[in-house]
C-alpha cells in the first residue's frame, strides 16, 4: 500500500471502534496506554483548550503565533471537515499519511494489551477518539514537535487529553452544551472543564457568566495555579472591520498590541484572538514578556479557520459555519450583522439529534428571512421534518430538501434573485464539512449558473 492507502486503513480501523458520541469519564484507560508508550506527551510543553464554543478557533490561533516563533508546533482539534489528518497538524499542516501510518503501527501493540486487558475486567474497548489522541501525542512526539496546541474533545477532567500536563490551560466561553454528559448548570459543566488547570501551571479564561468564573476561580486557588480573565487581567480594546477579516488592538498580559489584522470575520473572533495572545504571553515569558511585533503580526496574518465563517462560494455569497448549539449559534448571527452588508439571509440548517435543536433555531430565526432544512450525512442526524417544525414555529418560511446539494441548490437559488441577499449553511461540523466539498466539486466560486 501507498502512503494514503495506509492513512486510510487506520481512520477505518478507527471507524470500528465506539465512537465520538460514545463518551464516558474513563480518562485512565488513555493513560494507561500511554504510560506504556513511555509518555509521549510529556517530551514537548502543551498548551490545553477547553470551553463550550470557539476551542478550535483559538486553538489555531495559538498555534499560529508559536509557530512563528520559530518553534515547531503539533495542534490536535476535533471533529474534522474533510479528512481525519487534518486533526493532528504539524506545523500548520494536516499530518503526513505515512507518519499517521507509522504512528498507528507503533501504538498497535499496545493497543491490543489495553484491549485485553479492558476485555477482562469488563470494561469496553478503547474508543476513537481515546486511540486519536494516542495517535497524536504519539506522532508530536515522533516529529518531534516543541509545544503542542491540544483541544480536548469533551469537558476536561475526564477527557482523553487531560492525561497531558498543561503548561496554559486555555478556557474559552463556557456555556450548556452536552448537558447529559457535562451537567445541566453552567456551574456544573465549568467545575468539568477546570479540571484542565494543572497544580502550578497558568490559567488564562474568556470571559465567563459568574458562576463559571467563580468555579474556574476557585479551582485554580486550589491547585496553586495562576488565572488571568479577559476584562480585567488582559483584553480586546478596539475592533473594526477590516477586508477579508478585522483590524484590532489588545490589551495582553504583557504589553498593549495595536493594528493587529485577524483575517477571521465576526466580533467573538476578535476575542478568541486577545485570549490566545494572552496564552502564548503566559507560555513564552510567564506572561511577563511581551511578543515581538513583527513576530505577532506575522502569527496572526497566517491564521485559518475552515468552517468558522468560511466564504465558499460568490455570485451569490456563500458562507459556512460549524455552530451547533445555541451559543455558536448567537455568535453567528452577531457576525453575520456586523461583518457583512446583506437585507436578507438564506439559512440552510443541519443538525444533530442529540443538540438543542430548538435553541439553535431560536438563536438562528431572527437572521433569517428563508430556512433551506436538510440532514447532515449521519446517522445522529436530526430528522429534517421536525426541524422543519421548529422553524415555522418561529415564523420563518421554510423548506424540506432531500440533502445538502438540492438544499444548497434551492438557497444559491433564491439568494440569486436579488444582489442583497446572501446564504449561510450551519448547525453541524459535519454539515460543514460536506459543503465545502459540494462547493469544490461546483465550483461556487464561479457564480450562480441556473
């Protein structure tokens, strides 16, 4: 086999495993196998994002910064839009098929120890994403990078990443989410996602409703651990529009950071940027040193964030965006009003089953003045008409569509009737993901051709 015909062959055997839905607080099941691969995640700083909405964002955005350090970098995100490598990055660049392929033949002997020793006390077989985050401390390690940027899949203490020692833990927007796994309170899921901080290391935190800030607070005194919260410890101080993304200054933990261009769109991207500014303070000079400028600008213009906001297609403007819950949902509709100059929006909506599918349309209803309703290909996918119902419960028009190509092709469509009006697809990463690819495949960047 070739190098992509190997890659393939282990995001299949991955496939065989329980899935990402398939989540439980066994956090040391994954440090079981790596303590027998002799801790790969201990041979390079990390640098760990939790938080409820805008992880992946950040996340990028830190890596990008480090990056132009000159220091080599691994970033783990989830899920993927297009293709599994593109979770494990080095060095700003979905890892190499042949080095995911080695990765997954060096921890498979392991892998089949675990296996039967989980077989014999009971216990369910590794899970895919327990194994992926094997694989990519594994591979960082094997590249070998020197700080790894790692997202954690689900709340924090129990997530398969927590078995890293943050050098910064990293808390974005904490709101409710996976209510079933994490808690029905803010308070409650917070007390999850603290569980990143690490005894002695530095905490920076979005800005949070008080009762996540009084329990990541609380945490943090009890582990010895440094906290800097936006809006008082360091923040942004000026945002407008700029083309292709924002211009911005920041208020660091270091220093003051004026023009900076971010070519992200929408205000909640502006923020997520004066939080990663203040984690790469606090992991390069204890928060005391502040970035070069050269280096801060050069960090920022190389950043991406596919999904997030994305244009995939003009003549009309198509936009795509992961948000998937009330939260990504708000932040949405706030972007689309003050980044963007269009009267009308066309929706195409997909969503999952086990989401807040009804908060998701109440956030999305007052953007939208037609909803194009359709299911991600999955088979957690929510059941279209029932969205439907959803929708028109709301007052807004709304339409049933097989899948995403008859649904995008009736909103580019309608979009098409008028140069003030403009698409957006959202309510899934999944949803996303194909869109990007139908967008390819037909050449959206071309216009709209009837």
């Amino acid at each position: 086999m070739n190098d992509r015909q190997r890659a393939d062959a282990v995001y299949r055997a991955l496939l065989t495993r329980q899935g990402e839905q398939w989540v439980q607080p066994r956090v040391e099941r994954t440090r079981r196998v790596l303590e027998l691969l002799d801790d790969p995640q201990r041979t390079y700083r990390v640098v760990h994002v939790t938080g409820t909405n805008g992880k992946t964002s950040t996340s990028r955005i830190i890596e990008s910064i480090v990056r132009a350090h000159g220091l080599r970098t691994g970033l783990f995100t989830s899920p993927h839009l297009e293709r599994f490598t593109e979770r494990i990055m080095i060095d700003g660049e979905p890892i190499d098929d042949g080095l995911i392929a080695d990765a997954w033949d060096e921890i498979a002997p392991i892998v089949d120890l675990v296996d039967a020793e989980l077989a014999a006390s009971g216990d369910a077989a590794l899970t895919f994403f327990e194994l992926l985050t094997v694989l990519a401390f594994v591979a960082f390690a094997d590249a070998p990078v020197d700080v790894a940027v790692i997202e954690v899949g689900m709340g924090g203490s129990w997530d398969s990443t927590n078995t890293a020692d943050g050098d910064v833990a990293v808390i974005a927007p904490i709101d409710l989410d996976h209510a079933d796994k994490l808690g029905h309170t803010i308070a409650e899921i917070a007390a999850v996602k603290a569980g990143i901080i690490k005894t002695g290391a530095s905490a920076v935190s979005a800005q949070q409703q008080p009762s996540a800030l009084s329990v990541l607070t609380a945490a943090a005194a009890a582990r010895g651990a440094s906290l800097a919260v936006e809006g008082t410890a360091f923040g942004l101080t000026s945002q407008a529009l700029a083309v292709g993304g924002q211009q911005l200054s920041v208020r660091g933990l270091a220093a003051t950071y004026d023009d900076l261009y971010l070519p992200l769109y929408g205000a909640h991207q502006g923020h997520n940027a004066a939080l990663a500014i203040a984690a790469v303070e606090s992991l390069i000079g204890a928060g005391t040193q502040p970035i070069a400028p050269d280096v801060l600008t050069d960090g920022l213009a190389q950043v991406t964030s596919p999904g997030r906001l994305q244009l995939i297609g003009v003549a009309p403007t198509v936009l795509i965006d992961s948000a998937h819950n009330p939260h990504g949902a708000r932040a949405l509709v706030a972007a689309l009003g003050d980044s963007f100059d269009f009267d009308e929006w066309g929706v195409v909506l997909g969503a999952f089953a086990d989401k807040d599918t009804a908060g998701i349309v109440a956030a999305l209803a007052p953007a939208a003045t037609q909803v194009f309703v359709t299911a991600p290909d999955s088979d957690r996918a929510a059941d279209p008409d029932a969205l439907a119902d959803l929708v028109e419960a709301a007052g807004v028009p709304v339409t049933v569509h097989r899948d995403l190509s008859d649904a995008a092709e009736a909103a580019r469509e309608w979009a098409a009737g008028s140069n003030r009006r403009a698409v957006v697809i959202a309510g899934s990463v999944v949803l996303a993901g194909e869109a990007l690819q139908l967008a390819a495949d037909g050449d959206w960047k071309a216009g709209w051709s009837a």
